[in-house]
C-alpha cells in the first residue's frame, strides 16, 4: 500500500490540461492511495471560499468523491492558496492541516510542508507573507466585495512577477539551515515539501544522522508525486 504527496498544481482557468490530468490521476493512482496529501499551491490563486468559479466546484467534487470512496485527503495551505478555507475543505472532503505536520506513514515519521517557510534568504518574501498571514488583514481582504478582491489580487500578481525577474535562483530556494533546524526540532529524518519547483530526492546530513529531503514537482508539462511505501520514498512524474 502506498501514501500519495502532490503539491503546485497552480490550477486556473487558462490550463485546462493541467486540470484535466488532476482529474484523471484522482480517478486512477489515487483512487489505490491509503490517503492523499495536498502540500500546498493546488490553486494558482484564492480569494476567499465564495468566488463562484465553475473549476473550484468542479476540483471539491472530485475531492469529495474520492473521500467518500475511502482515501482520507488532507491539505496545507501554499503561498498562493493560503486563504483557501474550512467551507472549501469541507465541500471537497478534504481535512486542513496546520503548516507543518509531522504524520506517521507505516511506521516512518515524515515531517510535511508546503516549504515557502524554508525560504527565508528570500527576505521580502517573508516580509509580504507576514502582512498576508495577519489574521485581521485576512479578515478585513475578505470582507471586501469580491470584485475588488479579484482586482487587488491581478494586480498583486503582476507586481510579484516583476519582482520575481530580479531575484537570484539561490534566494527562491531553500535553506540548508532553515532544513536543519526544521529537522531537529521535529525529530524527523524524511521531510516533503514543494514550492521550489526544483523536484529532486535530496540527502541531507544531520547532527542525528542522515536524513532526506523529498521535494515534489509543479505540474507544468507533466504531473509529479510522491509515493511512500513501506520500505521507499519514490519520485514520480506522469504525462497528463
Ligand atoms: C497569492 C501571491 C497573489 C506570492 C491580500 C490580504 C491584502 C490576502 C490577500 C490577495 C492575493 C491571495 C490573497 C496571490 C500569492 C500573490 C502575489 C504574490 C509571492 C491581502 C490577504 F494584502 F490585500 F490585504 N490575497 N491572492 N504571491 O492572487 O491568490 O505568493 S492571490
Ligand atoms: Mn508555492
């Protein structure tokens, strides 16, 4: 039996196969999975569980239907979807966990998170992520009408991206330190994360041993996983 980890599927209107190919592996490999975690960046973009998007309706409903055939799903917010709530949650079946969540899989315990956290060379990310996480800016953003949420959010997006050109491949990636600490203070020799967009199967050497860094792919051309069995950490990318 296995344990399926996806993360960075940046679903959106405009990519349609991406979506397709999200469907189709939530018919197929995990309909075989022991459960499913979500670590993040499912969506390209959230404002709030009340935009009426068709494809939001269309991804809780395939969700749901895979919970209700016995694979428990589980979520972590990413740096674009971090406003996705429990009324989504619950409409797709899915349980939302906290940032880090360490769970035990066939005895092996695995620390999970989305992984903008370990990013901390990126100091104005981290500043922008502290304003955006601020309960009561939250709180006022979806207060907005949704019309001025959509706007707000387009041109945040567009600002980013130009920001974005200017920052060094090192900076948008993880850091050694960041991985370490995150490590020792979970007690943890595996971690699984996205966001970097860098899949790769990573060795790590810690204070306690050796330990591993597994981190999931975006689905642009193609979709990736993580599959965990008893015995193996497995990564796995698959067309469409
Ligand atoms: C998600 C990112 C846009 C990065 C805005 C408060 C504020 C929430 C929000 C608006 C934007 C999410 C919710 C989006 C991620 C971007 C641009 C860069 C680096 C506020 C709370 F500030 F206006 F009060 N947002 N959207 N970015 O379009 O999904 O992660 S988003
Ligand atoms: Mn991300």
């Amino acid at each position: 039996m296995a344990t399926l980890f996806i993360a960075d599927l940046h679903l959106n209107v405009h990519e349609p196969a991406i979506t397709a190919g999200f469907l189709r592996f939530l018919a197929r490999d995990a309909q075989q999975a022991d459960a499913l975690y979500i670590l993040g960046d499912l969506f390209d973009a959230w404002i709030g569980d009340d935009d009426p998007q068709p494809l939001h309706a269309n991804v809780a409903d395939a969700l749901h239907q895979l919970q209700q055939r016995g694979v428990p799903c589980y979520f972590i917010h990413g740096n674009r979807d971090f406003l996705l709530g429990k009324h989504f949650a619950t409409q797709a079946g899915m349980t939302l966990l906290p940032a880090e969540q360490v769970v035990e899989c066939y005895g092996r315990r695995i620390l999970i998170m989305h992984g903008d956290t370990l990013c901390i060379d990126d100091a104005a990310y981290q500043k922008y992520r502290r304003r955006v996480h601020n309960p009561i800016i939250q709180w006022l953003f979806l207060r907005l009408p949704l019309r001025l949420r959509l706007n707000v959010a387009a041109k945040m997006r567009a600002a980013s991206q130009q920001a974005n050109q200017h920052k060094s491949q090192q900076i948008m990636d993880v850091n050694p330190q960041a991985v370490q600490a995150c490590l020792r203070k979970c007690a943890v020799n595996t971690l699984i994360h996205g966001h970097t967009h860098r899949p790769a199967l990573h060795r790590v050497m810690t204070q306690s041993g050796e330990a591993q860094r597994a981190v999931l792919g975006a689905w642009h051309e193609q979709g990736w996983m993580i599959k965990v069995t008893a015995d193996d950490t497995a990564l796995i990318s698959f067309p469409f």
